[in-house]
C-alpha cells in the first residue's frame, strides 16, 4: 500500500503527461511544437537548479 508522499508523487507525474499531451494535441503547426519543446526544455532546465 503506497504511502500519502507516494500517491502524491504519482498523481503529480499523471498530471504533468496530462498537461503535457494537452499541448502537444494543442500544435498545428512546427513552430508551435517548438514552442511547446522550448517552454519544455526552460522548465527542466530550472528544476535541475
């Protein structure tokens, strides 16, 4: 049985591929995903500070 930091760590993964499947669906063009891979790459590059 998971503890409570567990089931809030995995719930907090679901949520992030949610929301980042939602931007990719959100593309339609390529600068648009590049867009998306720029806000992406800024975001992981600030969580390893």
């Amino acid at each position: 049985m998971p503890n409570t930091a567990e089931t809030i760590e995995n719930l907090a993964r679901k949520l992030e591929r949610v929301r980042i499947l939602n931007d990719l669906k959100e593309c339609r063009t390529l600068e648009d995903f590049q867009e998306v891979t720029r806000k992406y790459e800024t975001l992981c590059n600030e969580d390893k500070n």
